[in-house]
C-alpha cells in the first residue's frame, strides 16, 4: 500500500505517523517528533485520525481505510 502525504508543510506520511502511533506514542509526542501540523495546521484532523486509528491495541489492518479529506484538499493548494 503506497503512503498518503497527510502533512504537506513538513512532508510526513499516514504511514511515518502510523508507526510512531504504533510505537505508543500520543498525537502530542508525534507532533513534537515529526512536526505534523505545526504549520498551517490543515492536516491537524486528518493526523489525529491516523493516531487514533494505529495506536497500540488497533489493528493493522486500520490503515485501510479511505483517504481524508485533507488529502483532496491538498493537491488544490
């Protein structure tokens, strides 16, 4: 499965925030590691959604799921 770009100021993938939210880290300690939506904060919604659906106790499988809507939105930029 090819990666989703959620945070497009810094660059950062569904899948660099999924493997940190699987390592059992917070949205905050993410944030503060990779700098997803430190920027323009777009991709704030779209970044939480992808910690919540990958922290630890969910499933894999969760990362497929269809793309957020900041994604769309990120290519009419």
């Amino acid at each position: 499965m090819s990666a989703m770009i959620v945070c497009v100021c810094k660059r950062i993938s569904d899948h660099q925030i999924a493997r940190h939210a699987r390592a059992g880290m917070s949205f905050d300690d993410i944030q503060m590691e990779l700098g997803v939506a430190t920027q323009c904060g777009r991709c704030e919604d779209c970044a939480r959604g992808v910690v919540a659906q990958c922290s630890v106790g969910q499933p894999i499988a969760a990362l497929h799921r269809a793309p957020c809507a900041c994604a769309e939105g990120a290519s009419a930029r």
